[in-house]
C-alpha cells in the first residue's frame, strides 16, 4: 500500500511516500520539505532514493498550491516515483491535538474534521495548519482515504490526578485546561522499539523516554500506557528546550508582562520563542552550537547545558518514583540520539537505581539503536532512533484496510 504521510507547519510541508507492505516490510520512496509557504519566494527539497537531492525556488501561495507542487514532483519524469496519482492508496496526517476526543488514530470524515477544528484553540499554531493539509487533499485527493494521527492521543491514558492543573475546575470544564502531552507517537514508537530489542514486555515494564530536540518531553510508560508526561497545554511545559522556557513559577508570567508591559502576545513570544537555550545562552537554540560554545570557555552556555541536564535527570527520578520503578530509561530524538555527553551525565549519575552504565557503547554513537548499560545492569538504557513518519504510515495501513 502506498501512503503519502504530511506534516503540514504553518508555513511548511513535510512529506514521506512509504510503500508499506507491512509494520516490518516497507520502503521509503521519498521524503522532502516545502517551506516559506505564503511568502514571497517557497523553498522544496526533494529526496528520491539513491537519486541526487532537487532543490526548487517557487512561490508557495499556500498549502493546497504546496501540496499541488508535491504531488507534481511525486509523478512527474525524473523526480517522480509513482506512475500516477491513482497509486496513492491513503494520506496519512500529523495531527498536533486531538484534545479529549481522540484517544488513538483516526479515519478522517466529516465528524473528526469538526473535532480536530474544535482543538484549535488548544494548539493555534498547529491544527490550523494540520487542517489546511486535510482539506487541500480533499481538494486534490477527493476520493482517498486520509486519517489523523495525533501527538495528543497516546497520552489519553493518563489518570486525572496526573493531567489535571490546581486551578479552578471550572476552567476544566468550560475550556477543557489539562495536561495532554505531545510527541505521543514518537514514545510509544521508541518505547516498544527498545522493549524488542532487549527481551522486555512492552506490556509489562516501566519505561522512561525521553524525546529531546529542539522540542523535548519525557514520558513515564507503565505497562504499555502513558501515565504521566513533561508537556501539558501546550508544548511549553516541562523540558528546557531550544526556545520554549519549559518548567517556570506562574508568577514569573505576571511579573515580566508587569515590568515590560507586554501583552498575552508579548509574554507569549518571550516563552515560546526567546528562551530556553537560545535565552539563556545567547548563542544558539541549536546543542551542537552550545557545547561548542561551551567547549571554548562560553560561561552561560555551560550553564544552559547544566541546566538541561539537570532537568531530564529529575525528570527521570520523579517518574521512576511515580512508577515505584524503572525496567528501562530511552533516549531519542535529535539530542537523545547524538548527544553522548547527555547520555553519560545521566547513565552515571543513576548508579543507585541500579543503572550500569557503559561508557564504552555509548562514546561517540549519533543515530542508532543501541544499549547504553552492561549486560548484568538491573536497569536498561538505551538510545533508540525514533520514525514518527513510519508511525503515521502503519497507522493509516490499518486503519485503510480496516
């Protein structure tokens, strides 16, 4: 079965074309990127297997135009890797938040579009934009299946003392304020992923996975069900990220928009676009560029990377108390897969839950699959690469031929 997985930002489009033969058996046959969607020149990247990269400079108009140009490129002599668009069988869509009215994946009809719009209010800067995707195939793709595969829903399991908030309940009930996490497919993806490859249930152990980025979370997994996680409302709780604050004293809000007198918008970008590492390091929202920084005597990015640290490691001791254990701790993402000196912060610094760390398998990996503790170690490591995009593709499989 052949699936277009889309990943539509408010100015760009991600795309994967998977044939999918089964969750084992596929092939990736292309992948790319439309970005500057709406602006005066658009940017597409496009990737064919074993094929030199095509880079295009076009205007973008908007996401049914970007979409349009993506499935030219996917037919077309040269670039393309389908006979026709007849061969496309379903699109498969990254949803950002499915609020309380998804708990798992969906066919997308006219009820879960009403739903996903519903959720706008929650994730404003996401689902407007996973809505435009749904609706421009619609409109170029009338007669294909699509579905909607949320960050949202794998985190539904949650018990109530963990996602609701200490404020007013009626703000629960007239607006629906609650943790609901995000990055949903990635933990549940990784943490089965590592589970396989080291001889553990899925269905019954404790995992830890942290999915660091320039977004990062972390998700305590009971026995195959998310029963607690970093973010909340929003993306900007939990981790220190590249320019969100994560974690921060309410009163903090009120004090800033008081002293500088900034609006909900201006208080807004402070939290979500000018702090986390770029805020407090100055130098970068990227790690690579921090520890390099770091690295030639740069004191406040020495200080954001002690920071961060320090976060997933409470993190990881506040779940593994939440869960009265721990079998396995995962780390993925663009940090978690590449960054050893993270990995070694904390492997070393769990000796006393019983984490044997191995420093021999864990120096200088970036982007693979591997085990971060000695064989005989009571609690496992490891650094698992995450495929959000194969998560999205198996999901639309099922759900099309079901």
């Amino acid at each position: 079965m052949i699936i277009l997985v889309l990943n539509c930002g408010s100015s760009s489009v991600k795309y994967q074309v998977l044939d999918m033969k089964s969750e084992q058996d596929y092939q990736l046959l292309a992948k790319g990127l439309v970005e500057r969607i709406g602006m005066e020149m658009g940017v597409i990247t496009h990737r064919v297997s074993g094929r030199d990269k095509l880079e295009i400079e076009v205007r973008v108009s908007d996401h049914t135009t970007g979409i349009k140009k993506i499935l030219d490129l996917l037919t077309a002599s040269g670039s393309g890797v389908l006979r026709s668009l007849d061969d496309i069988q379903a699109v498969g869509h990254r949803v950002a938040h499915g609020g309380e009215y998804f708990e798992a994946s969906a066919r997308i009809d006219d009820i879960a579009e009403k739903n996903i719009e519903a959720c706008c209010a929650l994730a404003p800067l996401h689902n407007p934009a996973n809505l435009m995707g749904i609706r421009a195939i619609k409109t170029l793709l009338p007669s294909i299946p699509q579905v909607a595969v949320f960050d949202t829903s794998f985190h539904q399991t949650m018990p109530d003392y963990a996602y609701m908030y200490a404020i007013p309940y009626d703000y629960y009930t007239k607006y629906k304020v609650r943790r609901y996490g995000f990055h949903g497919t990635s933990h549940k993806f990784v943490a089965q992923k590592g589970c396989a490859m080291l001889g553990l249930d899925y269905h019954q152990s404790k995992v830890i996975t942290c999915h660091l980025g320039n977004g990062g979370s972390i998700t305590a997994i009971m026995n195959g069900k998310s029963v607690d996680t970093s973010m909340g409302l929003t993306p900007v709780e939990g981790m220190i990220m590249g320019t969100r604050c994560g974690d921060i004293d309410a009163g903090v809000v009120t004090f800033l928009q008081e002293k500088e007198g900034l609006d909900a918008a201006g208080i807004n970008a402070v939290l979500n676009k000018k702090s986390g590492f770029i805020g407090v390091s100055g130098v970068s929202s990227d790690m690579r560029d921090l520890e390099a920084a770091a690295s030639k005597g740069n004191e406040r990015a020495a200080l954001i990377l002690e920071m961060f640290r320090y976060r997933v490691l409470k993190y990881i001791g506040a779940y593994t108390a939440a869960m009265h254990g721990v079998d396995l701790i995962i780390f993925t993402g663009g940090i978690g897969e590449n960054d050893p000196h993270l990995r070694k912060y904390i492997g070393e610094r769990l000796a006393f839950l019983g984490v044997a760390f191995n420093p021999a398998a864990n120096d200088g990996v970036r982007g693979k699959d591997v085990e971060l503790t000695h064989p005989d170690s009571k609690v496992k490591m490891a650094a698992i690469t995450t495929d959000e995009e194969l998560v999205i593709a198996t999901d639309t499989m099922t759900l099309t031929k079901k």
